[in-house]
C-alpha cells in the first residue's frame, strides 16, 4: 500500500516495485520485435520496444520478468489502472452475457448509463446529451459535425501546437506536420489556426501571454475568418501532444465567453486531460469554464476503446437522427469498463489522488529545473506534468536531450514519454493510483538522468 493516504496504491496483485532482471529490452522482448518487424507496418513506432504479459497499479511487467515503472498510463489511458478490479468484474459479466449488438440496431443499458454519467460529470448544470463513438479522433470529429450541423457555419478554429487524432478532418486540426501529417494531404479545409497562449513561448514572456494572447486570437479570428462564419473553436484545456501547454488564468474563461457572444460553440477537447487526470474530473473545471461540447476518451474505460460527446441538449439534438453513430460506437464491453472506472474515480478520489501527486512531484522537477540549465520549462496540473528541455541560455528547443533523458528511464525500468512540437518535452503521466513508494523513485531515477545529462 501506499505510504501516503492521499496516494492510492491500486494494482491488486502485482507486487509494486521495480524489479530488472535482464537488460531493457530483454532478450524475449527482442524475439518478439524481431517477429513484430516481421508481420506490423513499420507506421506504427514505439516509445519502448518492450512487451507486456500483466500491468497494474504503477507497474508494468514485461515477458522477460522485469517490471518497470510506469508514467505513461498508455498515454493518460490507464488512470484507474490497468487492471483496475472494478473494470475487470463488469467486463467480464458483460463479455459473458454479450459482446455486441450495435446500439443503433439494438440498444442496451450500458450505453444510456454511461451516457448519464457523462452528463451528470461534465462541467455545467444546463440539459445535456451524449453521444458515444471508440475514438478521440471520432469524438472531435463528431463535434464538428454537431457545431456545424447547429450553426450552419463551416469554419473551425484551432490552435497553434494542437492534436486532435489522425483523420483526414483531425490531422487538418493537429498543428504537428512529422509525424502526423507528413504525406497524408490533401487535408479537410475550412480549418484555421491561431496562436497558442503558450506562457514560455509567448514573445516577451508569460506576463505578456496574459496579457496580450485572448485579443491576439480574437482579433485575428475577426480579421481572417469573421466571427459569423465560425461553427466552433476547438481547444485543449491543456494540451497534450503539443508539449502539455497550460493557458494562463483568464484565457480560457475569456475564449468562452467571446464564443457565446458570436454565436460559435465553445469545444473543450479534454480526451488527453479529461477524468480526474489534473486534479478536478476535467481541465476546464480550474477556471469554471462550462463548454458548449467536450470530448472525451483516454481515460474514461480504464483501457478498452470508448470516447464520447457530451453537451448542451439543443446542440447535441440539432442533429437529424442517423446523423451520429458507428457501428462499434459505445460497445457494450467498453460501456461496462467504463462503468467501472468512473465508479473507481468517485470511491478513490482519484482527483484527489492527482492533487497529491502534483505536491509530489511539481517540487522535485522543480528543484531538477534549478540544478539543470537544459531545463528551461516546468509546468502541469495533477498528474499531468512536463518539463521542456532547451540549449541552455535559450529557448532552443532540445529534443535531443529529451530523448537522452527518456532512453536513460527506460533502460532503468521506467516508462516515460516525450511530446511537443519540437519533441522536447518530457511529459509524466503516472496512473492516478501509483503509490507513494513508485512515484518517488521514479522522481529518483528522473533526476539521475538529467544529473547523467
């Protein structure tokens, strides 16, 4: 168990610790990447070429018999766990009663539950409706079409350093070209895109990102697209694949409220921060934003494939019947896991836990920040932190020491991931119920890194 309350231990049967027995990757794992260059697309790459046989709690085993450290989550998937108890008792009835049955064929109860659900838990106490797809990608998608479909508008308005998914329509959303657009265009058009309120990077600092950046924006969404033609801005709360980049206060508040003033539908796409990950159940919920739409997935099914759309009632029923759906869309298993780590979330306080893990955490890469002139940036909520690496004395982005530091975790048994649009950013995304032991030694094991560096 955890030796701090307010950290979670989770992961009912595998022992949490870190344990190497062989080298990262071991030997089996290297057959089985032999087999897998063999047989898979060489399109799809990997952070770490190590195969996993069980994972739970803040620990993931690999078919060598090592087990490492894990502040991935499989990308924010894996908040409750991987194997989280009560996710794994409601699939399991749910597999044994029936795996599929379309909801648009023949529906079921998992899917209006969850349904409920994520009206009850986003932000704002206005009527909702949801709409449940497998993807985040699908689920922006999908709020495109409800924005548009709404307003009769076609114009969509993203931001600088954004990801949205792999689509046609998200990759024309996504800012970052390698390696998520290079080669795939001709992209869905009537997309724009305006600057991030990205505090390290803005020109003259944070204060003038505060300052200066929500009349930036407006004031070229007026001059470029007109407010009249624009269905819906679509914003990370934080962003994730773009280098974990929180606005400064006031931003998002401001952006929604110019957006109900014209008319245009305000999308949260919380996918990445959604679900207890930044320490309230959703990103926007720090500056009591309400969104017209959020996106949601990742987090929500403790691993298996479910997103949704949730919003305001007259929006998301704008749309003519069979204007929405898929044929896999709400799945009865992902319904069922869902279920299950929304249940895990509230029994846990597993915002409560990411509370926790940012008083962790946030002080030590704090304190590394100080020790280490590559290190130029420091930020996150929860258990969503970064730390962006640059030549020292600049804003050079360095993304070469970031993949230093990374390979050096991995081979020392713990998974981390990089981002940003220049692939200079650490970003650390431990489960919400790693303990207190793992989530300092992880700490340890970073700060040996960039000690090496």
């Amino acid at each position: 168990m955890s030796a701090d309350p307010g950290i979670p231990a989770g992961g009912p049967s595998l022992p949490q610790r870190r344990n190497l027995v062989t080298e990262i990757p071991g030997p089996r794992s290297r057959e089985l990447f032999e087999r897998r260059q063999r047989s898979v697309a060489r399109g799809l790459s990997h952070t770490l070429p190590v195969f996993i046989t069980a994972a739970g709690g803040g620990v993931a085993v690999d078919v060598d018999g090592n087990s490492l450290i894990d502040f991935g989550s499989g990308i924010a998937v894996t908040s409750v766990g991987n194997s989280a108890d009560l996710v794994v008792s409601r699939v399991a009835e749910q597999v044994a009663q029936f795996t599929h049955t379309c909801f648009m064929v023949a529906p079921y109860e998992g899917y209006v539950a969850v349904c409920e659900q994520l009206n009850r838990l986003t932000p704002g106490d206005h009527d909702k409706r949801s709409a449940l797809f497998n993807s985040g990608a699908e689920a922006v998608e999908n709020a495109v079409k409800i924005a548009r479909h709404a307003t009769g508008r076609d114009a969509i308005v993203v931001f600088d350093h954004a990801y949205h998914g792999r689509t046609n329509l998200t990759m024309a959303m996504t800012a970052k070209n390698m390696p998520y657009k290079e080669g795939f265009g001709p992209f869905a058009g009537e997309v724009y895109r305006v600057p991030m309120a990205y505090p390290y990077r803005w020109p003259g600092g944070p204060a003038r990102c505060a300052a200066e950046a929500l009349g930036v924006v407006t004031s070229l969404i007026h001059a470029q697209v007109g407010e009249e033609n624009v269905a819906a801005v679509v914003i990370e709360p934080i962003q994730g694949e773009g280098g974990f980049v929180v606005p400064p206060d006031g931003f998002l508040p401001g952006l929604a409220e110019y957006c109900r003033t014209h008319g245009i539908v305000f999308v949260a796409d919380e996918i990445q921060s959604g679900f207890c990950r930044t320490g309230n159940w959703f990103a926007c919920e720090h500056e009591n934003v309400v969104p017209d739409l959020i996106t949601t997935a990742k987090g929500i099914a403790g691993g298996l494939p479910l997103a949704g759309v949730t919003g305001r009632a007259e929006l998301m029923d704008a749309v003519h019947p069979g204007g929405l759906g898929g044929t896999y869309g709400g799945n009865p298993v992902a319904c069922a896991a869902a279920l299950g780590a929304i249940e895990t979330m509230e029994k846990e306080d597993l915002a409560g836990a990411a509370r926790a893990i940012e008083i962790v955490m946030l002080p030590r890469l704090r304190a590394i920040a100080a020790a280490t002139p590559v290190v130029g940036d420091v930020r996150g909520r929860g258990a969503m932190c970064a730390v962006e690496l640059v030549q020292p004395g600049s804003l050079e982005p360095d993304p070469a020491a970031a993949a230093r530091v990374a390979s050096h975790c991995h081979r020392n048994g713990m998974i981390v991931l990089t981002c940003g649009t220049y692939g200079n950013v650490l970003r650390l995304l431990p489960p919400l119920v790693i303990g207190q032991p793992l989530l300092t030694e992880g700490l340890d094991i970073l700060a040996d890194a960039f000690t090496r560096l």
